[in-house]
C-alpha cells in the first residue's frame, strides 16, 4: 500500500540546492551598485529626468528601498512611493503610457502584466531578487504538480511564470488576510517562496502549509542576540520588523508588517525611538514622516561574522538618476512578458487587486 507523505516530508521537497544559493550570493555581489554623484550632477539629471517624463507622459514607480532621490523624484513628478502592493495597484490605475519601475525585476514584470498596453521600463533589467531566483518555475511546477489537491499561493517576489502557475499571488501588506480567505474555504496550501514569511503567516493563522524553503538574503541577516542586547540598551525604542526576517527576530518586535506598515508605525505610535529590522532605504520615508524620532538599523552582524547586504538590498541599490535618465531618453530596459505566461498569471493578481481593494487594503 503506498504510504501518503505527511506535510513535513513534503516540506524538505522543496529545500534549494546548495549550487543555487551559492549562485544567488554571486549575483548578490557582483549586482553593480549605482554610482554616487554630487549636486550639481544630481540637479542635473532631476531637471532632464523630469522633463522626460513629461515629453512621455511617464510616472516613476518607486519602492521604499530604492535611494532617496529617486523617491524624492517620484513624489515630486506625480509618481508613487510605495510596498510592492500599492505599486501594483498605482501602475494598474496610472494613465500614464510609460510606467518607469525603480525596484526589482519582479516589480517591473507584475507592473507589465496588469498593464500590457503601457510601455514598461526599468533603469536596471538585472535588478533581481534573492527570493525570485530561488524559485525556478520549472522545478516549482513539479513541487506543485506532486500535490494536485493544493491551492498554490505565492509571494509577489517571484518571476512572472511562477506567478503563473499560482492560484494566488500574495504581498507581505495582505498575505495575512488572503491566507486567511484560504483557510476558511478549506483548502490546503502549498507557500512560496520565502520561508520566514511562510513560518509567521502559519504562526498568526494556525494553517499548516507546504512550504518552498526560499530568504531574502537582506533580511535573513538580522540577528537575535544582538538585537536583544540593542533593546537593552534602548529600552523606550519600539521593535519593527518585516515578516521576511528569521521567527527569533519577529518575536522581538512590537510591529511586523509590509515596509507601508512599517512606515505608519514610525508615524502613528508614542515612541520616540525605532529599532527598524527591514532595508535602510526606508529610513528616508520614516524620517520624511516623522523627522523629530530616533531610528536605529537592526543589527546584521554579530561577533563571528560581517554582515553581507548590511540591510540594504543590493538589487533595490542598481537604480540610480544616471541609468532612470538613460532609460527614458534611450528607451532601454523595457520590461517584456510573454503573453501566455502573462494571461495566466493575470488571473492571480486581478484577483490578489480586487482582495485587496475589497479589503481596504489599497485605495479601489
Ligand atoms: P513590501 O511589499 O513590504 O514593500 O516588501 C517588498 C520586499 O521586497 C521586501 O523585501
Ligand atoms: Fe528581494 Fe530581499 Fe531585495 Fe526585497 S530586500 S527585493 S526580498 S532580495
């Protein structure tokens, strides 16, 4: 008689071969972080950069990660600053005809989707995610296809053909509540591809899930001994952490949740000081917000070893003024999906907006 598997057989299926990490920590390295430029060249390129996207009717759709004077540039010329969830529901709803996306690959593709009538560019094509790259569609379809009988739900960070063999796609600003959705209807649920994320999510909705084993190799780095011994030392700081961090470090917090929640938290609660366990991008944001409070990057090091990204994404940090001026002006780094990836993936989105639209999750 064959024996069924039990989840947490399952569970090991989808570990990530040692070759792949070590080929994402190479990426990781070599990804070329924008140059540093000085005023004058700074103001330079704002001055051409805005009248481009005029010329073009473009938006900048910009993340919290990326640097601040690309944030800065997007608020200024009626772009968007925002978590991956309110990009996608600010490019779906942009009338503009070219949507300029300053984030990752995943970003761009999910912008392109939702809008394949818009010209969709990115300063940097390369700028990639360690979680995107640890989910191969290939061999997540074959997890997948081992457990027919699942509902397949996967986080935004993923490349547009994984999206596509999803049922859901998730972002960290409502993961909760469509996990939720899921788990009232009864259905089982196969997670990819962060597992921290993956870990919390089962911890706040008591789900079991089959769980791709994929980091985020920004926030995998925080560590818990140290971040105990900050507090020590700043007892009155509140904790924020983003749920893509290890469990030990989420169970420090006073605040888990999407760089927007993140982000309000600076804002809303009592605190004078923030101990912040996310991508030190998103300080410019916090202190925009709240310029009087004290905020401190969690710490990625401990004793033994240095830290590798040191809280910031090495991907989010290849867009820069001089390659978002060069895209506009040569139209370089157009994001492409093809269709019938695009059509099936679609599905899975449209249905992750009008959740969340329902929710009041994001503006309808
Ligand atoms: P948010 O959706 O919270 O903005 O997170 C995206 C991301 O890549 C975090 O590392
Ligand atoms: Fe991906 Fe992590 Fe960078 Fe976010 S911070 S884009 S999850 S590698």
């Amino acid at each position: 008689m064959s024996q069924k598997k039990s989840p947490k057989i399952a569970k090991k299926v989808s570990d990530i071969p040692v070759q792949l990490e070590s080929r994402i920590e190479q990426l990781a390295l070599d990804a070329p972080c924008a140059l540093p430029l000085n005023d004058a060249d700074k103001a330079m390129l704002k001055t051409e950069i805005k009248a481009l996207l005029k010329a073009q009717n473009a938006q900048i759709v910009a993340h919290f990660y990326v640097d601040a004077d690309l944030q800065s540039l997007a608020e200024e010329t009626g772009g968007v600053v925002a978590d991956s969830l309110e990009m996608a529901n600010f490019g779906a709803k942009s009338t503009a005809d070219t949507i300029v996306v300053c984030g990752v690959r995943f970003m761009g593709e999910t912008a392109k989707m939702l809008s394949p009538e818009k010209t969709v560019l990115m300063p940097d094509l390369d700028a990639t995610c360690s979680l995107d790259l640890g989910c191969p569609a290939d061999e997540f379809a074959a997890f997948c296809a081992e457990h027919p009988d699942y509902t397949v739900v996967v986080y935004a960070n993923t490349s547009a053909e994984v999206k596509a063999i999803a049922d859901w796609v998730v972002t960290s600003g409502n993961a909760l509540q469509i996990v939720t959705h899921i788990k009232e209807q009864g259905q089982k649920i196969i997670w990819a591809p962060d597992r921290h994320l993956g870990d919390w999510i089962e911890k706040e909705t008591g789900i079991e899930m089959l769980r791709w084993q994929g980091h985020c190799i920004v926030h995998d780095e925080f560590k818990t001994f140290e971040l105990e011994a900050m507090k020590k030392e700043h007892p009155n700081a509140k904790v924020l952490v983003h749920p893509e961090s290890p469990a030990d470090v989420i169970a420090l917090a006073d605040v888990v949740g999407s760089t927007k929640i993140l982000i309000n938290a600076v804002k809303t609660m009592d605190a004078q000081a923030f101990i912040v366990a996310t991508d030190l991008g998103i300080f410019y944001k916090m202190q925009q917000l709240a310029p009087n409070k004290k905020l401190l990057v969690a710490p990625t090091a401990d004793k033994e070893t240095a830290c590798k990204s040191c809280a910031h994404c090495p991907w989010m940090a290849m867009n820069g003024l001089q390659n978002l001026a060069s895209c506009l002006k040569n139209k370089t780094g157009e994001v492409l999906v093809d269709e019938t990836v695009r059509l099936k993936a679609l599905k899975s989105l449209d249905k992750m907006l009008e959740f969340s639209r329902n929710a009041g999750l994001v503006k309808k």
